[in-house]
C-alpha cells in the first residue's frame, strides 16, 4: 500500500506526525510513505522507516516570489511530480487551506478532518474522506487518530513511538554533555538570559559540560555572553537540521524553551526540561518519555501574549533542581 503525506510544516507539527507512521506500519505490514514538506524540514521524514520519498515544497518561498517560482518552472515540476503516481490514499494531516489546496495535484482519495475537527474547517471541502477527531486533546495524537481512521486499524494506546533511531544519529564515544536549546521565536518565549546564565553557572560547578547551539547571528551572540567565562561550556558552530539532531541524540539531557527543537529531543527520546511561558504544553507540548514541562506562573503566563514577558516567577534555581533530579533519576544511554 503507497500513501501519500501532506503536513509541509511547522518543525514540531512534522515531528508530531512520525508516530501516526509507526503506527500504520505496525498495523498494516508493507505500507509505505510519501511525504510532502517543506524544504527547511526535509530531513526530518527520511529518518522515518515507512518514508519512501521525500517531496520537498517550498510554499513559504513561493508566496514571496510567486513570479519567479512560474518563471523558473518549480511549481510545474513540483505538480508533476505530485502527479506521477496514482497513491492509495492521499491524507492531509495538517487541514489548512494552503495544504488542502496540494491535494488536488495528487492522484487518489484524499482524507482529511472534518469541518468541525479542522483547525479551517474550509479545508475539509477538498477530502473525499472526512474524519471526526475531537478537538482538547494533544496534537500528536489527534494525528494518531487520523490514521488510524483514515486506513482503517484500532486507534492505537500506550506511549508514541516517532519511529526515529538516537543510537544511530548519535555520535559514538562522546563525554557526556547537556544541550541548552536557548534559542526560539517569539520574543515572549525566550527564558530570560541572566536566568540561563545562572543554570550555566551551576552545571558548570557540578562538572556537566553543556553545548549552546544558535541558528542566527541574534542567537549566536547570546551564546556566547553565556558561555563566557565558563570553562565547560561551548558555544557549537552554526549547524543544519542534520547536525543539530546528531547533537541532540548525543545529550545526556536537555533543557529547552518552546521551540521546534525541543520537540526533536522528545522525538529522539531526550530527557529534557521544556519552559513554558506565553504558551501551554497541554496541546502542542514536547510529548513523549521524560519530558518534564515547567509553566510559568502569573496574570500575564499562558495568555499567548507573543511580546509580553511572564517568565519571572520560573527561576533558574526551580529549574536547576529539576534538571539535577532528572540527571539522578535517567539511565545513561
């Protein structure tokens, strides 16, 4: 059986569809993946078993050049390769106009969400097959549900398997270290720097060695105020996808804000601290095994205010507690 994937972003939207795969394969021997994704997050589904292909679009690019992605022909090669295979099924797990809108270049029933389970309800015009998944409930297995309905096997229990191998992404016979994934969109979001600097300070008197990665010049800057003076930590060289997940698997632990990255240490089965201000783990939240969640407190907290600081009642020294009891409680990998 060949299926068909649409769900083209965000970074932790991806990551959240690789369960739903492990399932399938587990229910239904021989099935295999396409999978259509944006260009930045093409690496992620080839880490997948059931991904046969990868089928990169580039729909953030596209909306800022459209008369330069007709005149070069990509859109025309993205269409026909969309279209050179008639699939099984086709299934939209991300329900939104713009990926809905994909569906009509793909040959095969097309399943979706229904109108009243999709985020744009407009979206579930475009399905020939439409879905019932109650909304309350985490994002992961919302998608975990799709599947299941949509090829037809029991809806899953237990604990999501994203399918993705760490021992082999890891590098071998590293020292063990901490990752601090400090770096993150919304300016709300962002723990505040002297409260890293803090934590840094205490690992760094406990003898853990923890890398700083960044992904921009604003981030890389940060970095290194944090690690300055501090003889354990380093401050990583600009990586791509690949080699932030190679240094992800390696962790002994991780300690993240919200952001996609945080979701691939889940993903890879990564002990990890997530800090939650403006925003709420219960929905879209690092999900899975030893994944602790630590809220902000206060009028402003959870409110998904992108701007507004509230991280000040989430000190460095709760925080520091937490990661040390994580440290004394996980295996060694």
């Amino acid at each position: 059986m060949r299926v068909l994937l649409i769900k083209t972003s965000s970074l932790g939207d991806v990551i959240h569809s690789l369960p739903a795969l492990t399932d399938a394969s587990r229910a239904i021997p021989g099935i295999r993946f396409d999978w259509v994704v944006e260009e930045g997050f093409a690496e992620i589904p080839a880490w997948h078993p059931a991904v046969a292909e990868v089928v990169p679009v580039a729909i953030r690019r596209w909306r800022k050049h459209p008369w330069q992605t007709w005149r070069s022909g990509e859109w025309r090669r993205f269409r026909e390769r969309l279209g050179a295979r008639r699939y099984d099924l086709v299934i939209d797990a991300q329900c939104l106009l713009k990926s809905a809108w994909l569906t009509r270049y793909a040959k095969g029933p097309v399943a979706g969400l229904d109108a009243e389970s999709a985020r744009e309800p407009l979206a579930s015009r475009f399905y020939q097959r439409r879905y019932r998944v109650p909304k309350g409930q985490h994002a992961l297995e919302r998608v975990r549900q799709l599947f299941a309905q949509a090829l037809d096997y029991p809806q899953p229990q237990g604990i999501a398997d994203y399918g993705l191998d760490r021992l082999r992404l890891a590098e071998p016979g590293v020292p063990p270290y901490l990752l601090f994934l400090h770096g993150t969109t919304w300016p709300s979001k962002h723990w505040p720097e002297p409260y890293w600097r803090v934590l840094l300070e205490r690992m760094n008197e406990l003898g853990w060695a923890v890398r700083l990665p960044w992904g921009n010049e604003a981030e890389h800057a940060r970095a290194q105020r944090l690690a300055e003076g501090l003889e354990r930590v380093s401050v990583l060289p600009r990586l791509n996808l690949a080699g932030i997940a190679k240094v992800i698997a390696g962790a002994r632990a991780c300690v993240a804000v919200d952001t996609g990255l945080g979701h691939l240490a889940a993903a890879l089965d990564v002990p990890t601290i997530s800090l939650y201000g403006p925003t709420r783990p219960d929905l879209v939240g690092a999900y899975g095994r030893s994944q602790i969640h630590l809220c902000a407190e206060g009028p402003d907290a959870g409110k998904g205010d992108r701007e507004k600081p509230c991280f000040d009642s989430l000190r460095p020294e709760r925080v520091a507690l937490e990661l040390e009891a994580l440290l004394l409680s996980e295996p060694v990998c």
